[in-house]
C-alpha cells in the first residue's frame, strides 16, 4: 500500500467548518454498536481478493477485516478515540479528500458512512481514484423506505430527514460506474445496534442507550422522538404491536433495505 500523501490543516477540516456529526454525538458509541459477524462476513465475501483496504468514514473500526492491510480514514476525533487496540492504523481526513494516491490500494470501503458525507458524488469519485480493483459501499437503499414498521408507524420524521441523505442506486451507480447490489438481511439478535437491527426487538428503541447509537435519532427534534417513544411504549404494553407485527416473530431475518454495492474497477 503506498503511503498517504501529506496533509494540511485544510486537508482535516477546512476553517469554518461544522464538526463531523459523531463529534457531536459519538461519544459513547460503542456501547451498543459492535459488529454483527454475519454483516462483516458479507462484507469480507464482498471485498474478494482484495489485500490492501482503505476503509473510509472507519468510525470505531468495526467492520474492518483483520485478514487484510488496511488503513482507516475518519474525520471525527470523539470515533478515532474509540477505535480498539490493535485496530488499523487511522488518519484522520474527509471521504471527499482522500490523503492517497490513485489506484493505491486493492479497496475502498465505506460501510454506512456515505449519508454522512457533505459531499457525497465527491467523496465516491475518491472511493473510486483511490481503488485499483473494487468499490464496496454498505448503504440503505431508500426505495425500501415503507418496509419497516419503526419508521412508517412510530417515526415518520426519520424517513423525512434520510430521504435528501440517502441517494438512490443509479445516483450512486453514476458516481461509482456498474453496481452489483447484495441485498444484506438483518438477523433478528443483530449485534451492532443500528436503526434496523431490533425490527423483532421492539423494547429496545425504548431505550435512551439504544437511540443515542443510531444518527437518525439524533437528527429529529426531541419531540418527534419522545412523541414516538410513547407510542411504541403503549402499543407494546397493550399488545397493539404484537397483534400487528406478530408474524415477525418467527422471523430469523429480514430485508429493510440494506444494500452491499460493489463496483468493479476492471
């Protein structure tokens, strides 16, 4: 893997600049966000052969293969502080100005990050310089946006707020060339918390903890979030939900629309 170019203060954030989001709501992020090891054999499954990662928008590392070189990139102090002993080496920069070469690695990886971007056709056209065979993106596609009861019955507002911010598939397939699109099913004990992963664990949502893991919370007023916390508390304590949604039950997975893209670079 070459070695990343040398950065100036712009190059980490430009003067002016708001503070990346999980500076502002990262700080305990690990509590219940670890990775799910099926999740991140879907991922290794679709890096293939690549040896050298750049994992981009790396958080606290958690989706990071340990079988393969990999360099992290993360703008948000409050995550770098986060990562593990023993987790890839990070560098703390933009998905929209990566410090590296083209061509310089295997893959780039961005794993639920990309919504996150102030820039999001520049920081895929990096993804994309900086890969010398493949792109692979874990995103939420948001033409599945009325499939999941959390967001159609009790919290509308987020859907409001991550349309703008997650781009359909043939935006991204514009920025980043030909896509496969890996559907990724959400098992029912997921074990990294994010906003999908309790759908057969409703108690869950009720819980300060939870919410305070998952962005999308944190980017609706407080009072949409209290308004639907009392809701889901009382359908859950007259059996309202569970008459609803009594199939899920039996579930052992289920597809709300997360989406492993890969491009390939040729």
């Amino acid at each position: 893997m070459d070695p990343p170019a040398r950065l100036d203060a712009a190059g980490v954030r430009a003067g002016g600049e708001q503070p990346p989001v999980y500076d502002r709501i990262g700080e305990r992020y690990t509590v219940t966000r670890q990775p799910d090891p099926r999740i991140a054999a879907a991922i290794g499954a679709a890096l293939g052969d690549a040896r050298t990662v750049v994992n981009v928008g790396a958080g606290a590392g958690a989706y990071e293969p340990r079988d393969r070189r990999v360099v992290a990139v993360e703008p948000s102090r409050a995550m770098i502080g986060q990562r593990p002993a023993g987790a890839a080496p990070c560098i703390q920069a933009t998905a929209e100005r990566l410090p590296f070469r083209d061509r310089a690695v295997d893959a780039s990886l961005a794993v639920l990050t990309v919504h996150h971007w102030t820039d999001q056709a520049a920081g895929l056209g990096e993804l994309r310089r900086v890969a010398r065979r493949r792109v692979v993106v874990l995103t939420w596609d948001p033409a599945c946006r009325g499939g999941f009861w959390l967001t159609t019955d009790y919290f509308p507002e987020i859907v409001d707020v991550d349309l703008p911010r997650f781009a359909p598939l043939a935006v991204l397939e514009g920025s980043l060339g030909a896509l496969r699109a890996i559907p990724v099913p959400i098992p029912h004990d997921c074990q990294d918390g994010f906003l999908g992963a309790f759908w057969r664990r409703p108690e869950a949502y009720l819980d300060p903890a939870v919410r305070g893991g998952i962005s999308s919370f944190r980017q609706i007023a407080p009072e949409h979030v209290e308004r639907g916390v009392a809701r889901l508390a009382d359908d859950l304590r007259s059996g309202c939900w569970e008459a609803r949604h009594a199939d899920l039950r039996g579930r052992e997975s289920l597809d709300l629309g997360y989406r492993l893209l890969v491009a390939e670079r040729g």
